[in-house]
C-alpha cells in the first residue's frame, strides 16, 4: 500500500523574488514561482529564470494545487497529490491539465475531455511515431497492438502554467496534438510538444471517485465585471463561464466570438428569425440525481445526402460543476440525454453498424447538420451555419451519434428520457403538453380510447391501404419522386468540439 507521505522534496529560493519553490516529484525539471509568476528551470540544486509566465484564465475548475485524492491502479489505492497546471489552446477549444503526483515517486495527468475528467499515465508506444500530419481524422492506426481511432488532429499552443512541471513547452508557440481513441473506452494522445512526442494512455473518471479533497468552495469567478459591450447594439454582455468561446447577445442575440478573449477585438454575426426554447437560459433541472444549469441552446437542421427534405431538432447545453457539460436533445421523435465519449466507438459493415463498450448499435441515419440559431454561452467556438457530417445509431442500450469536422471526430452516448420526466425535472409541469414528441404512450395505452374506437381505427387504416394499393396498381410503374420522412428530430447529441485535448 502506498504512503500518503511524499518520498522526498526539494525547495529552493526563487531566483525572480527569493519566494521557496518547491519540487516533489524528482521528474519536475520547471516551476513557476507562486509570487512572481517566475518560470524557473532547475538545474540541479540550482534554479535559473527563464521570464515571466503568462496570467492564468479562470477556467472554473473545482481543482486547484494541493488538492489530493486516490486512483485505483493495478488493484491498489494509490494516492496522488495535484502539484502542477497547465492551460492549453486550439482552434477547438482550450482545455486544463492538472499533473498528478503519484506516491510512487511517478506522474500523470488529470484533465478534461469535452467537460468529463479524465486519468492519464506515460506510456512507452513501442515503435517510432510518425509525424503528426501522418494522422487523418478518422482513420485507424494501432499502438502497441491495439486498434485506435484518430479522434482529432489540431495543433495546439501552451497559454499558461502554474506550480510544479515535468514539461513546459514554448509559451505561444504552437506543436501538434493527436488524439487516439478506442472502442472500450480508452484514450490516447500523443504531444508533439516535446521530442520524442510524449504518449499517455487513460480513461474518463468522475471526479467522486478520487476522493478528492481540497477542492475549491466554489468554481464561480470571484471577479466582478466580466462583461463587455456588445459590438453590433452596445448593449451589456455578461460571461459566466470563463471557458466560454462564444456568447449570445441578451438584447439583439448576435453571435460573438470570444477565441482572444473579452476585451480583444470580437467578432460577431447578426441572427433573424429567433427560435425560442422551451426551456430558460439560467434554468436548473434535477436529471439522473444531478441537478444541471442550462447555459446554452442551440437550433440546428439536417438534411440526408440526395434528399430535399430538413428536419430540425434543438439542443440544451447543461452544465455542473463536478460532471461537466452534457447535452439535453429535443427531436421529433423524443428527447434524449447524452454526454461525449472518451473512447471511439468501432465501425462495420461499411458503416453500418458501430460497437462500443461491448454493445452494437445499428445506423438509423447519416446526414449533413447546420446550426441555424444560438443562445447562451458555449465551450467551443460555435457560429451561425456551423456543419458537421452526422451518423446516428441506436441499439438495446441506447443512442450513439457521430459528428466529424475536418480536424475532429466526436462521439456521444446517451439514452431516451420521457417528456414528462423533462417537464418536472425543470419544475415545467403546467407546461408539459408542449415537451410531448412522437415517442408517447403506445395507443392502446392512452387514457379514454377504448376497444370499440380502437376497432373502427383499424377499419379505417385496413380502407386507406386497399386504397393506395389500387392507386399503386393502376400507376404508371416509374418510381416516386418525393423524399422519404425521417422521424428522428436529429443528432443525439451535440456537436462537441472545443473540450480539446483529454
């Protein structure tokens, strides 16, 4: 069993300010000084300063420096201890590491996967890796033996970093970031950022199961103020999360994009034709024993390859503090909850079918998606028009959506959830005719419908098929021109880039 006590220490003066900075883990070669932001180098019992580092974004984690907790590996409880973090930028997204510092004298890292956590190790890839333009989205490569997926190709800059570090990149300075993933669950990533590429291997975890302690009160910014004025109306714009990449305007609902920050130049893009949710923004609502906050909406419309027809379906981005952000999906044919996978699930049969986490789903539909209304704040950067190429599957366990870009791949899960279900968990009861879709109550289970109306119900489909069968017959043989009608409302769930890398 491994001791909660660190094996060893190591503190030295900080060369910028005479501040201690300390070094647990042997494998630390930088810090940056908690005082004066000093990015030091050690060099043996030596510390040299190489600048200043750049001011963190309050990405409103829990997590902080010092917190501790423990992860299961190998069978065994070890402890760890957070003792550094870095912040990371793409055009995805930017994302958080936190390095874990085992009791065993070794590293890992905690971060975050499209809003969920996940627990990574170093891990040997066992051949010499390609470059990074070698990896194409979607395609499947192995290492080690295992079969992985490309799940994104993006290259990434390091914006800031605090407390103790096994690495450090050059701030600003952009290298490339792959990210593989697998069938049962696993993620992999391969950094550029250093030579040879450093590889890690891990899978999500909640954070209840770390135990952690230490963790922040609140994951709210203290700070007052965080708003700007809208650059289309001047009205006020106010910004509650600070991973938010793109925010609606409350008084004209003009799209702005966020990428370099509030108070760079922002742009923004006008929208007509509002869609009004059925559900607030701000709203809170109880789903699987958590309560979320619903921070965005969005509208979006897909279309089949070769047909005329739309559809259109909504999205609620929920968000909480320790879970993350998952996606509340209004379609046609029912409402649904689904979250990003860590893992990739793997396809078949040309596409056909998809297997993930032991289960196999069939393809219901593949389409092309466009969001044509925004709401609220989102964690990627999100415009008007925006499109993805869409695959939904579903089976015995639930729903599985595909949606790829150029640079990324994500995958969602998730299940059905009855409208009226929907309706309570947001306290909308006295408006829950409004949330029913097309996934009520069979028939024949339907308050006030009798045997007798049933009866006369199938005389009447029994007529209009004898019918259209005659109008069948005495047709001309050439086949229809109209589109087949897709009852699903679309994607189960959202497109979800922009959590970034793990």
């Amino acid at each position: 069993m491994a001791s909660d006590t660190p094996q060893r220490s190591y503190r030295a003066p900080c060369p910028g300010c005479g501040a201690p900075v300390e070094f647990k883990s042997a494998q630390s070669t930088h810090a940056v000084c908690g005082y004066c932001q000093s990015t030091v180098v050690r060099n043996g019992d030596v510390l040299q300063r190489l600048g200043k580092m750049a001011e963190l974004f309050d990405d409103h984690s829990p997590l902080q420096l010092n917190a501790s907790g423990r992860i299961q590996l190998n069978g065994q409880n070890v402890p760890f201890t957070l003792i550094g973090r870095l912040q990371y930028k793409a055009d995805t997204g930017t994302w958080t590491e936190w390095v874990a510092f085992l009791n065993d004298g070794s590293t890992a890292t905690l971060g975050e996967d499209n809003g969920a956590y996940v627990f990574t190790r170093p891990v040997d890839a066992g051949r010499n890796l390609p470059a990074a333009s070698q990896f194409r989205v979607g395609m499947t490569t192995a290492i080690n033996g295992k079969p992985y997926s490309v799940a994104a190709n993006v290259q990434a800059a390091l914006m800031s970093a605090q407390g103790e570090l096994p690495k450090l990149p050059a701030l600003g300075e952009k290298f490339g970031i792959v990210e593989l993933r697998s069938e049962d669950g696993e993620v992999l990533s391969i950094d550029y950022g250093s030579t040879p590429p450093k590889v890690e291997r891990g899978r999500a975890i909640q954070l209840e199961d770390l135990h952690l302690q230490g963790l922040k009160e609140e994951s709210v910014k203290e700070e007052i103020g965080r708003q700007f004025n809208c650059p289309n109306c001047g009205a006020p714009v106010p910004v509650k999360l600070s991973s938010t990449k793109s925010v609606t305007c409350p008084s004209c609902a003009s799209i702005i994009t966020l990428d370099s920050g509030v108070g760079a130049e922002l742009h923004h893009a006008l929208q007509d034709e509002p869609v009004q949710p059925l559900i607030a923004l701000g709203s809170l609502g109880q789903l699987e024993g958590v309560p979320w906050q619903v921070v965005g909406f969005q509208h979006r419309m897909g279309q089949e390859p070769g047909d005329d027809e739309q559809f259109g379906w909504s999205e609620y981005l929920l968000f909480h503090r320790k879970r993350g952000f998952c996606f509340l999906v209004d379609a046609e044919d029912g409402w649904s909850l689904v979250r990003p996978t860590t893992g990739a699930p793997k396809l078949a049969g040309g596409g056909q079918t998809a297997s993930y986490l032991g289960s196999s789903y069939e393809l219901q539909y593949s389409y092309n998606a466009q969001t044509t209304y925004v709401l609220g704040e989102f964690y990627w950067p999100l415009e008007r028009g925006q499109k993805t190429f869409n695959r939904d599957f579903a089976g015995p366990k639930g729903l599985l959506a595909m949606e790829q870009t150029p640079q990324e791949v994500t995958w969602s899960y998730g299940n059905k959830i009855s409208s009226e279900a929907v309706a309570a968990a947001f306290k909308l009861d006295a408006d829950k005719n409004l949330f029913k879709r097309q996934d009520a109550a069979p028939l024949s289970s339907s308050s006030g419908i009798g045997c007798g109306t049933l009866i006369l119900i199938a005389i009447v489909i029994i007529i209009i098929l004898v019918l259209l069968s005659t109008c069948s017959n005495n047709s001309s043989g050439g086949s229809g021109g109209g589109s087949s009608y897709r009852s699903s409302g679309g994607s189960f769930g959202g497109f979800s880039t922009g959590g970034g890398h793990k």
